[in-house]
C-alpha cells in the first residue's frame, strides 16, 4: 500500500514535471517567434537602415547621431516641441522665413551639417539635399529610379487611388504621356474663357460685399471664394459640357477629403474611445468613395454614347480616348481604374494648391500696393478700356513678376521628396536603393549665396529678366517640383492665377486687413493658418 502510494506520487510528479517542461518549451518556442517575427518586421530594416547610412558616410555625408532603434525620431520630436513653444506670438509679416518654425529639426541640422546630410527615422533612411548643385543634377535626371516615397504616398490611397500623384515606373510613366499632352500651353491658353468666365461670380460677389457693408469698402476673408472659384475652374475644364455632374463630384471629392483629414486627428488623438468615430468616418469614407466612383464612371458612359456627335476634346475625354487606346495595355478593369483614380488626382492636385498660391500673391499684394499700382497701369495701357481679355492678359508681363516672387517666398508644395528605386548617380553622390530624398523647396528659395542678401524681402522686379538673371542656379527655383516628375499643371496654374489677379486688380484696390494674423501652417501644403483677410475699394 505504502510502496503503491509512493509509485503513484512520483508518477504524478513525472508528470506534473512533464507539463511544466512542455509549458516551458512552448513558452521559449512563442518568445523565440515573436522575436523572429519583430526582428523581420523592424530588425531587417534596421540593418537595412544601418547599411544605407554606412554607404553614404563612406562618401563623407554626415548626420546627427541616431540612436539604435528610432533613429532620429526623439530628437526630432524635441526640437519641433521647443519650436512651437517658442512660436507663441504671431509671426511678423516682414520676416518671411518661416522654415525655422515650420521645419525646425531640418533648420536646425542644415545649420550643423550644411545643406547635405543623412537622417534616420529607425527603419528609413533619409537624405536632405538642399545643395543648389546637386539640386540642378536631380532636376537634370531623367530616370524611372526617382519614383514618390510608397511610406508617404500609401495614406492617400484612398484619395488618389493609383493614379499619376501615386505611381511609378512604367504605370506612372503611361499616366504622364497621356495626361501631359493636356496641359500644353497651346491647350491652356484655349481654357483662358473658362478661366476668364468662372472669375465673374467671385468678383460679383465682392463687389456686393462692398454694397452691403455700406458702399466703401469691406473686409473679406478670400481663400474659401478662391477654393471654390479654382476648384470651379478644374471642374469645367476636366468635364466640359458635363459640367454640372463635375461639379457633383468635386463636392463629394472635397467631403471625402475632409472626412478623411479628420480621420487622422482621431487618429493621432491616440484616444481608443473614440474607436467608434474612426468606424463611422470609415463607412462614411467608404460611401463617398463609391459614390464619387459611380458617378464619374456614369459620365464616362455618356461619353463613349455621344462619342461620335460631339468633337469634344475636354481632359476627361483624352483621359478616356488614352485608356481605351489599344497602346496603353489596359484591361477593362484597369481602365476603369485609370479614369476614375486621375480625375481625382487632377482635382487634388490642381485645386488646393493653385488656391493657396493665389491667397498668398494676395497677401504679398496687399502689403505692397505699389506692385497693385504697377500691375493695374500695365492693364489699363494694353487691354482695351481696362478690361483684360484673353488676348491681352497674354501681353502682360508685372503680375507674372508678383506671381514668381510670390511663388518663391511662398511656394503651396514645401518639399519634393522620392524614394530612391534603384541605386541612382546624383551628382558626386551614389545614392544606394532604399534611400528617401528630401529637398525643402523655401529653403532652397531663400538661399542668400542664391538669390543675394535680399533674399528675404519681396521684390518682383528681380524675375524681370527671366528666372536665369534672378539668381545664381536657376534649376534650384522649384516652385512646381523638379526633374520627370515637375507638376504637370504649371502653365494651367500660371495662367489661372494670372487671370485671377488681373481681374481683381482691376477692379479692387486693396490692403490687409487689421484682423490679418500672419501664420503660415503646414498642412501637406504651406497654408495660411486663419487665412488671408483684405479690407478692398471698389475702383
Ligand atoms: C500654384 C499651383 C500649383 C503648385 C504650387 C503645384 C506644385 C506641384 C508640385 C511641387 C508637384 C510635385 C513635383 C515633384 O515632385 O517634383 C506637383 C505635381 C503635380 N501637379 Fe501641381 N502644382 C500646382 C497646380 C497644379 C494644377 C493646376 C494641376 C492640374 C490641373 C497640377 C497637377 C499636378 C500633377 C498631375 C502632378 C504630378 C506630376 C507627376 O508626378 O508626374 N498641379 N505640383
């Protein structure tokens, strides 16, 4: 009896012995995979990260110190916090270098390292390249090894679908040769009516604004009414006689687009209460989504059906004519795709930027109303009784000066970024595959050993002789981007903003407002943070 309980005790023990064991394997086998599975997901591109930077080192290109898992990020988070405490006035309007406050950390690191240096953010590596030489080089490459930073580009998946904002290589490059033809500036001077007739309202509405607030003057707040008005002017440009349903479909773009912006504060606002708000403004998203999807695809339908009665030639069509054109390799899906991702793309790309850049010429105009005065004697000496038309607005030359000068103390598009595909020559450098390229463009624009020790004041009188005669390297004026990928829409952009002020001048005089608070904000583009406010006369 005794020996039998004592053969069932160890029994017992064995076994109890044999559970723990296996417990403890299996415990040792899920931390061995875990860590496997963190050292592919981080470890991997750490090392990958590590050998970048040693390559470029090797080439003398030198960088704050990372630290072994995040890199640089710490540091870069310090610096942005202790700049924004320091931000606490408003800046003052006269000191137009808002670089240190808006891009602290690449500021900072430009004065210590010069205007090449590495960075990393753990997994990534990045290389600043504000250098003007190199600059030019970058902007002399033509390559499909430059291509948009997938990382930055994947969040406006739903925004830009794959469209030429998002691509590259051999996609981007068939986006490009069928788009481009567009935006030719045979093509944009024949858009100058639609340009012209979309500014009525705008300039209408101002003018009853003066009437109501008592006949002399008001004070207006410009870049919703510019919004619209570009927006407006995309719409029937893109869709032409469909118009309306372009307009339908901008609408929605721009809800999508706000419902999605809102998304990530939720996001950043780290709260997990708030999980449920991030499921509604997804299906919200979702619904847009399809139904900004239905309706351009209902109006490519109607198109293919008059296709034969109409001889229109809007960019929709041409979009249309190049994905069903047997050269482009599409199938029926893909050139579905094709159409709907770049109308939206030309309506994200287009819109915004061209509004904020003419906010901004407004703002500069406003503080100098000597240009206004210049601008206004040059349109009353070349347009008959004052008024610019088509053919007249092509024969001026000042706005274009306040356009450029504006363009490059205020350029919308703070940096060019790519990602480097395949290992790429610039210059003395070789720069390995992997690499992130930043240029921060104010910079590049307020770069004294470039544009001279007036680099900070406004004066548009230096572009009277072209962009060459300005400043010292030419290629580093980069308000639209640079090299392959340099913004498609830049005479379009030009020649709105042209007609636009032109317009205004015309018709308003026109200074800041003292509710005016200067604040330029980043926000994927360089915005004023409460707007551009404008006390005007009518003239
Ligand atoms: C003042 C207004 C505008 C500014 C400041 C601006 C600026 C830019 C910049 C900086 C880029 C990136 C270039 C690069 O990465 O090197 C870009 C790309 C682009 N922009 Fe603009 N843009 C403006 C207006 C427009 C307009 C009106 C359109 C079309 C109607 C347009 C269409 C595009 C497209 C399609 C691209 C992508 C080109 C590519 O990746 O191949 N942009 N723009």
């Amino acid at each position: 009896m005794h020996t039998n309980q004592k053969c069932a005790k160890t029994a017992r023990l064995t076994s109890e012995r044999t559970e723990m064991e296996l417990v403890r394997i299996l415990f040792t086998a899920a931390a061995v995979l875990t860590g496997c599975f963190f050292f592919r997901l981080y470890g991997l591109a750490w090392i990958n990260s590590a050998r970048l930077a040693r390559k470029l080192r090797k080439q003398g290109v030198r960088g704050p110190p990372p630290s072994l898992w995040s890199g640089n990020t710490s540091e870069m988070h310090r610096i942005q916090a202790e700049a924004k405490k320091r931000q606490q006035q408003p800046a003052t309007i006269l000191a137009h270098d808002y670089t240190s406050t808006l891009f602290p950390y690449f500021e900072q690191w430009r004065r210590r390292y010069g205007s090449l240096y590495m960075y990393s953010t753990g997994s990534r590596h990045h290389l600043y390249i504000n250098d003007p030489e190199l600059v030019k080089e970058m902007n002399l490459l033509v390559t499909l090894s430059l291509g948009k930073p997938t990382y930055v580009t994947r969040t406006l998946t739903s925004m830009l679908g794959n469209g030429i904002l998002r691509s590259n290589g051999q996609l981007w490059a068939l986006h490009r040769k069928i788009i481009a033809p567009e935006f030719y500036m045979d093509k944009v001077k024949g858009m100058m009516e639609i340009m012209l007739q979309s500014t009525q309202p705008l300039l209408q509405k101002w003018a009853d604004t003066v009437d109501a607030q008592g006949g002399l003057m008001a004070d207006i707040m410009v870049d919703e009414d510019l919004r619209s008005l570009t927006g407006d002017v995309i719409a029937r440009a893109c869709f032409g006689s469909s118009y309306q349903k372009g307009r339908e479909i901008f609408s929605k773009l721009r809800s999508l687009q706000k419902v999605l912006s809102s998304q990530q504060g939720i996001l950043f606002s780290g709260v997990p209460s708030f999980r449920f708000l991030m499921k509604k403004k997804q299906k919200e998203a979702m619904r847009l989504e399809s139904e900004i999807e239905g309706l351009i695809w209902e109006t490519v339908k109607e198109r293919r059906e008059k296709w034969s009665e109409t001889n229109e030639k809007d960019l929709l069509q041409s979009i249309l004519e190049g994905a069903m054109n047997d050269d482009s390799h599409l199938n029926a899906d893909a050139s579905k795709k094709f159409i709907v991702d770049n109308c939206k793309n030309i309506y994200f790309a287009g819109h915004e930027s061209t509004a904020v850049a003419a906010s901004w010429c407004l703002m500069l105009l406003a503080l100098h109303p000597e240009w206004q005065d210049r601008v206004r004697k040059e349109l009353s000496e070349v347009c008959v009784n004052g008024t610019p038309d088509s053919n007249s607005l092509l024969q001026t030359k000042e706005v274009t000066l306040v356009i450029q000068e504006a363009m490059r103390l205020y350029p919308p598009g703070a940096f060019v970024s790519r990602e480097v595909l395949e290992e790429t020559q610039i210059g003395h450098i070789v720069v390995p595959k992997g690499v992130y390229l930043w240029t921060l463009i104010p910079t590049l624009h307020r770069d004294v050993d470039i544009w001279g020790p007036d680099a900070n004041e406004f004066k548009p009188e230096r572009f009277a002789n072209g962009v060459s005669k300005a400043c010292k390297v030419p290629q580093a004026y980069v308000p639209f981007g640079l090299g392959p990928r340099l913004c498609l829409g830049r005479n379009f952009a030009m020649v709105q903003m042209k007609v636009l002020l032109s317009l205004i001048i015309s018709k308003f005089r026109f200074s800041l407002s003292p509710a005016y608070q200067h604040s330029p904000a980043y926000r994927m583009i360089v915005e004023p943070e409460h707007g551009v406010q404008i006390v005007i006369h009518k003239i």
